[in-house]
C-alpha cells in the first residue's frame, strides 16, 4: 500500500508538473490509499485553480467528476482518519506544520507504508521521522 496527499490526486485531474509521475504511480500494482480528508482537499485544490483563472470552470466541473468516478471505482481507497488525529496533531506541533499534511503522515505511519507528496518541503522536513517519505519525482 501507498498513502498519497492531494498533492498528488490533483495531478490525476488537472495537467500539472511531474503529471506523468502521478500517473505511472497509479499504474503501479501497490495499493493507493489515502485519509478520507483527500476527497475534499483534492476538491478544495481544483476549485481554487478555478478560483485563479489557472483552469476554465468546465474544466474544474470536468476534473471533479473525474475525481468521483476514481473515487467511484476504488481507484484509491480512502481510510477514516478519526484514529490518526491524535499523532498528526503531534506530528503537526512537533515538525511545526499544518495538521492537513499530518494526518496524511500519521497515516502512512499507521498503516507503515510509504507516503507520497509533490511538496519537496514537506518530504524534507519528515523525512528523518518517516524515511519511507517519496517525492513524486522520484517516480519519473
């Protein structure tokens, strides 16, 4: 199993750097999973593309219900993260960063799996707590 961010998930919909690697990490056999928090943080991350005039509306309309035909099909599985709030608000006070990014971190921790993120920062700055953390890059 994989536990990716929506950093990733949004390269699935909308065409953006490193796409490609998201889509060859899709293809892989793992199992792609994700907190159920994905499912609004990719739709937060579409409409505020539209939001910026970086995609038309009908395009983030498009993406949207790609997104839930995905979700639809178990593409990926989103797994309640009611059990990992208690360790990413640690995380989150710990590494000083956003609790969103956290709860993606107590996941893959949970589940020890690999976490996958396009945020380079993010990857940085966890990477000795979590050295199973991959760049989306490194999918390429």
């Amino acid at each position: 199993m994989i536990v990716v961010d929506a950093s990733v998930a949004v390269k699935w919909l909308v065409s953006e750097q490193d796409e490609d690697a998201a889509e060859e990490l899709l293809r892989t056999q793992a199992q792609v999973a994700g907190p159920a928090l994905l499912r609004v943080e990719v739709t937060a991350a579409i409409a505020r593309k539209a939001r910026f005039g970086e995609i038309q509306a009908a395009q983030a309309e498009a993406a949207i219900e790609l997104w839930r035909s995905m979700l639809d099909r178990a593409d990926i599985d989103l797994i309640a993260e009611d059990p990992d709030l208690p360790l990413a608000l640690k995380l989150s006070l710990e590494l000083n960063h956003p609790l969103q990014d956290c709860v993606y971190l107590a996941l893959a921790e949970r589940l020890d799996a690999p976490l996958v993120t396009a945020d380079e920062k993010f990857a940085a700055k966890v990477r000795k707590r979590h050295p199973r953390i991959r760049t989306l890059a490194s999918f390429r």
